[in-house]
C-alpha cells in the first residue's frame, strides 16, 4: 500500500507552504500578523477573486490522532477578529490527522461558513487541481470501444502471469504492492493496449479502487508528436490545451506524483514518432521517466517493435532510472487471443451458434491470424458477420483493412454529395482523400490537423471541378464521420488507430509504378506495419530486379531500412550492400538468410535480429554498439572497423582484421574467432562465453619479443575463462 505521509511540523508548514505556492497563492511562512506569528499567509494572484488567506498547520502523531475543538475555537476566534480589523478575507486549518464530527459545527457557530476552511493534508492535495471536467472527457474517449473489453493474457518478466484473473487486478497489484514503479505494456499493433490503458480510467471513474487513492493522468502520446520533449511541455499539451486540465504549475504536478498521488498512464510511445525508429524514440522516454520516483507510478505503452530485444528493454529502462538495489521496472506483453477470447467476442454479437461460426473463422488461415488482435477480430465480425462479406475475400491483413474501409467509402452512396460531382466514381474520390490525408500527415510529421485544414485540404482537392462550391462542406462533413477516423473534442482530427494511417499509406506506395516505389522509398522510412501492408499489395520481385532499385540501395539508407522490413515480412533472401544511418535496428523476422554489407558509416547502435542465419560485413564502421541475436549461425567480418561494444548471441564466427579494428568491450557467444593479420587489431575488456576458438593471424613478429609481448603491442587485452583456447597463425 502507499506509504502515508508522516512529516515533522516544520517539514509539515513548509510543505504546506510549498503547495500553495505552486498553487499560485504567494505564500509567506511565519508572517507576524496582529502581533502574532502565522504559519503561512498568502494572498491570490487573481485581481478580480483576491483575497488575504490566514493558513495555520497543525502537525500531529499520527494520522488516527484527533485535532483537539479548543484549537478550532482559537482558529475561528483569530479569523473573525483578522476580518473585522480588515487584514484577512479567509482562514484554513490544514493538518495531517483528522477532524471531529462536531468540528465544522463550530464554524457554524462563529458565522464563518464560506470563509473558514478545515482541511486534512490529503483533502489539500486532492483539491489543488479541479479534474471533474477532465475525467468527463476522458469517458467519453474510453466509453466508444463497441465491444465489451476481454481480458487478455498476460506475460510479465517473461513468464505467463498467472495468479490474476484480470488485467486491473495484475494492475492493482503492481500499483499498491509491487516495487517497480515503471510498467511498460507492450503488444503489437491492434492488441488492446490503448484499451487496456481506457479499462484503468473507466474503473478509477466507477470506483477509484485500484488506484489505490491514486488520480490517473492520461496521456495519448501522439497528441504530443512534435511538440518537443521535454516532459512540462508534453504535459501542457495534452492536459491542458487538450482537455482543459488547468493547474498553476508542473511544480505542482511534480509534487503530486512524489506524494504518490498519481498513476501517470503514457499511452503509445512508438506513435511519437511516425517511423518509431529508436533514436526517434528515445529523448521522448528520457522526459517521461524524468518524474519517476519511488512513490510514483507509470505506465508505457509501446509496440515492441522499436526495441532490438527484450535484454533491450531492460538494459534501456534501467539506464534511465535511478540506481540502487531494487528492480525499477517491470515490462509486460499482451498476448495475442486464444480461441477462448475470440469465443467471448463472437458471444457479444449475438449469432445462434458461436462455435460453429468460431470453427468456420479458423478455417482461413489469414482470418484465423488477424482474429488474434482485438481491433482486426472486431473489423473481421463487423464486416463479415455484420455486414454479410464473403469469408474467402480476407487472406491478409491489406485485405481485411480494403474491406472495412470499403464499407464506408460505398455505403450511404445514396444520398452522397460527391455524387452530383461530374465525377465517374465519387467512392474512389473519397478513398483517395483520405489517402492523401494520411501521407500528408506522415511524411510531414503531422499527428493530427484541424477541421480548418480539412475545409481547406478538400476545396484544393475538388474546388477545380465545376458545381462544387456548394457541394464542399458536406463532402467534408461525410470525411468527418467517417468510422476510422476520430474528430477530437479540441476540433482536430486524428486516425482511430495508427493503423488505418499505415494502411492508406501503404495503398499510395501501392498506386505508383516501380520507378515511383523506389524513389518514395528512398525518400522517406516507414515504419514496420506501414511496409507490411505494403509487402501484401506489390510485387517486390519487380522492385528489386530493376537497375533502378540497385543503383539507389547502394547509396541509400532509408531505402535499405525499408527493403529489408518490406523482404524480412515476405520471408523472403536478402543480400544488400548498404549504407545505414545513424541509429538502426532491424528486425529480419525469419528471411532464410540475410547478408548485409555496411560500408563507410558512422553507426551510433547497430542492432540485427534474426530467427536464421546472418552474415554481416561491416568495412570502415564507427559504431558505439553492434548488438547480433540470431538462433541461427551468424559470421560477422569487421575490416577497419572501430566498435565501442558488441552483444552476440548466437552461434557465431567472428573475424576481426584492417588496420586499428578494434572492440572496446562486450559479451560474445561464439564458435570460433579469427582475427588479423595486420597492425593493429583486438579486444579490450570482453567477456567470451562458450566453448571456443580463437585464432590469431599476426604480422610478422620481431624476434626479440616475447608471444606475450608480441600481443599486448598488437593493442590485444584478453582474458580467457573456462574452456576457451588460444591459437596462433603465421607468427
């Protein structure tokens, strides 16, 4: 449970002075007044509600003890004297016990009703802030999920969670009695975790239980994207400019999180950025776990997909919280759905034989796959239970998201607007819109736009046409209400889920001829789900055979990114020579073989992950970390390369060899390594784990010196363990 605050009196006074300062009240501690020391007098800021507020602290043992009725006789008979002299408006008696029943009846008594205030410590914090209205806002965002939430299973610190029967017991269990006060909640996309974060706050709102007496303060990271990263910012964005959550100061909100007094729920970090490359990702992360501390909680939700691995995860979270003994964060990963959670969906739609229709989905070996995710099983039941589709119409995801989005574009036909156009096909006019509005907002960093920009976006592209000045703002309205797309109380728009933006996208780089492909590839990284989308509607084999596709990967990063996502999704080879960029990590799913040559490249963190075998070259790299995870064997060959660490696990061959080739440190698994033979090539500080051989082609060696001291001047510094051996060639 949280610990409850026990503060000595003067921690007491001036922590109370604290608060009201950050309230905005101007507070002054021991102030003399009518020749009498006041703990605290404060007087508001707000001309047109000013007022001179007398504050005395009554600091006591423990919270059970009792503030005797003398001393709110006292207080009452100094406030009634200050208002008469005219030197105080207010009095409020603040303590960190209770009050007796018959406490406000001598208020009553002394006609200051309205102008004196009895306050325990925590009434005091929960009234710093006014979050009737937020809440209501954030109802009616958690309320539109149309089918009843399902409880999914859940895998924590890589075992299957298992002793709660839901997803708010796990999580009040980690709220009041767990350690850590970080929770990262990763799922793919569509797995529920934005609903999950929604179940939390619908609870809070019906009964406050699980929280532990904690307000949750919920934060959509996408309506955040490009509003920088420092952590008092994102909080303004969203509290305040969103959803009209006033309050003075981030001090204040800074305050209540270290008291304990909230559930911080950050919800999406792989959308703050429309790629979710890491080195995207990270300052952002940095900034919200700034105010961890060990009162406070936080929840994270995330795809996995920017993290290389689950050691990752851990080693990433712990380097940004603060060190001592303890375990500061525990991540957690929605699993997909059995068929007992698919069973529950298809009980909420109210068909006569759920099993028999349960069986006759699985029966499709891509329906079978999308119905695993929460947000693809309802757009599967909408569309082929609801709306009647054709089971063999759905083969993949591309399929699934043309179907339901096609449900829009043709149903109310009818009465359409864009009908009247001189147009052969409205439908077609209104999918390319939205097409354009979601390539729009991905390639220039927009994570929503405003109902302006919608009247405007449209009269560009319609207004040419004759007849249609009329005809516009109803088009535009028909955009509006759409299903997959979300019109935001503050008047912007957003896409339901990122991924109908990924979606359309994927259907623009569909649209274009090979040529186009390659140079929007090139031009711009998208991310993981965007090109699997796309992997399912183009034919790659076309793209990667044209001289155009290999004169551009050569040079082009972005290019390489995007292949290797788009190949890996299709299984299929891959062997590149590439430059990559900065930050890279790639996951090649389970492509057969992967050969990746990295040339002339400065690589901050290089991560490859692999369920087969990989063989990377890497020629003239400075990297600060190269980290390899493969279940397959892996050759790595480094030439002139200068590595600050590597994390290998895999059954691996190394060879080091050029000029000044080196690795400062890291944590190898390998079978054999070959290194040299040149001037100046080797490890310092590495451990090597396994059974394994080392081979060393050195120059040749001056006579004079030692097999020891032919080695430490070669730059080499290892230390062997276990059953490792030590061979040397050409010395």
């Amino acid at each position: 449970m949280m610990e409850p605050v026990r503060l000595t009196w003067r921690e007491f006074e001036e922590t109370t002075k604290s608060i009201l300062q950050f309230c905005g009240l101007n507070p002054v501690h021991n102030y003399l007044l009518m020749g009498r020391q006041t703990d605290v007098w404060c007087k508001t800021s707000d001309s047109l509600t000013a007022a001179r507020i007398i504050v005395e602290c009554k600091s006591t043992k423990s919270d059970d003890s009792t503030i005797p009725i003398s001393e709110v006789t006292d207080f009452c008979a100094r406030l009634a004297l200050a208002r008469s002299s005219g030197v105080a408006d207010q009095g409020w008696l603040i303590t960190n016990g209770k009050f007796s029943a018959n406490s406000h009846s001598v208020i009553r008594d002394s006609h200051l009703e309205g102008v004196c205030r009895l306050l325990t410590f925590d009434s005091l914090l929960s009234s710093v802030i006014d979050f009737s209205s937020y809440f209501s806002q954030l109802k009616l965002i958690a309320e539109k999920n149309k089918l009843k939430f399902i409880d999914p299973s859940l895998t924590a610190a890589g075992k299957p969670v298992k002793k709660f029967s839901s997803f708010l017991q796990f999580c009040s269990e980690w709220i009041s009695h767990r350690s850590e006060e970080v929770m990262l909640l990763l799922g793919d996309y569509g797995q529920g975790k934005t609903t999950c974060c929604h179940q939390i706050l619908l609870s809070y709102m019906s009964n406050g239980q699980i929280l532990d007496g904690r307000i949750p303060i919920y934060i959509r990271l996408r309506d955040v994207a490009n509003q920088g990263y420092q952590l008092p910012a994102i909080l303004r964005v969203s509290l305040q400019e969103q959803f009209g959550l006033h309050y003075h100061s981030f001090q204040l909100i800074n305050f209540l999180a270290d008291a304990g007094r909230l559930l911080f729920i950050f919800d999406g970090l792989d959308e703050i950025s429309f790629t979710g490359f890491w080195n995207e990702v990270f300052p952002p992360l940095r900034q919200l776990l700034s105010i961890s501390s060990k009162k406070n909680r936080i929840l994270i939700t995330s795809r996995p997909g920017i993290f290389s691995s689950e050691s990752t995860i851990s080693l990433t979270l712990n380097s940004l919280l603060p060190k001592d003994d303890k375990t500061r964060s525990i991540t957690v990963v929605l699993d997909y759905f059995d068929e007992k959670r698919v069973l529950a969906a298809v009980d909420q739609y109210g068909v006569q034989d759920s099993r028999a229709v349960l069986g006759k989905l699985y029966e499709n070996p891509g329906i079978a796959d999308l119905i695993r995710r929460p947000i693809t099983l309802q757009m599967v039941l909408d569309s082929l239970l609801v709306e009647g589709q054709s089971y063999s119409k759905v083969s993949s995801s591309a399929d699934l998201y043309d179907l339901y989005t096609s449900k829009w574009l043709y149903r109310d036909s009818w009465r359409s607007n864009i009908q009247n156009l001189s147009l052969e096909k409205g439908e077609d006019f209104k999918f390319l819109f939205v097409q354009q509005l979601a390539w729009k907002m991905l390639t220039s960093g927009l994570p929503r736009v405003t109902s302006d920009y919608i009247e405007s976006a449209v009269k560009e592209y319609f207004g040419h046409i004759d007849g249609t000045s009329e005809l516009l703002p109803a088009f535009a309205n028909e955009i509006r209400l759409c299903s997959f797309l979300d019109w935001q109380l503050s008047g912007s728009l957003v896409f339901a889920h990122k991924s109908f933006l990924e979606y359309f996208v994927a259907t623009r780089l569909a649209g274009v001829d090979p040529s186009q492909q390659v140079q929007q590839l090139s031009n711009h990284i998208f991310g993981p789900a965007t090109l699997m989308f796309a992997a399912q509607m183009i034919s790659w084999d076309v793209v990667t055979k044209s001289d155009l596709f290999h004169d551009a990967i050569k040079t082009s990063s972005v290019l390489c990114l995007n292949t290797i996502n788009i190949l890996s999704s299709l299984n299929q080879k891959l062997a590149l020579t590439v430059t990559l960029p900065d930050a890279s990590s790639i996951d090649f799913g389970s492509a057969d073989v992967i050969v990746l040559s990295v040339n002339s490249s400065s690589v901050k963190q290089l991560s490859l992950e692999s369920e087969s075998s990989i063989y990377l070259e890497l020629s003239d790299v400075r990297a600060e970390i190269v980290a390899v995870r493969s279940k397959e064997s892996t050759k790595m060959v480094m030439r002139n390369c200068n590595i600050g660490e590597i994390v290998c696990h895999a059954t691996t061959t190394l060879e080091l060899e050029g000029s000044n080739a080196r690795v400062a440190s890291g944590r190898l698994d390998f079978e054999s390594m070959v290194i040299g033979p040149h001037d100046r090539c080797g490890f310092h500080s590495v451990s090597i784990d396994g059974p394994s051989k080392v081979t060393f082609r050195l120059p040749q060696p001056d006579a004079n010196l030692t097999r020891k001291q032919r080695l430490i001047d070669l730059g080499f510094s290892i230390r062997r363990s276990g059953k490792a051996k030590g061979k040397k060639d050409g010395s």
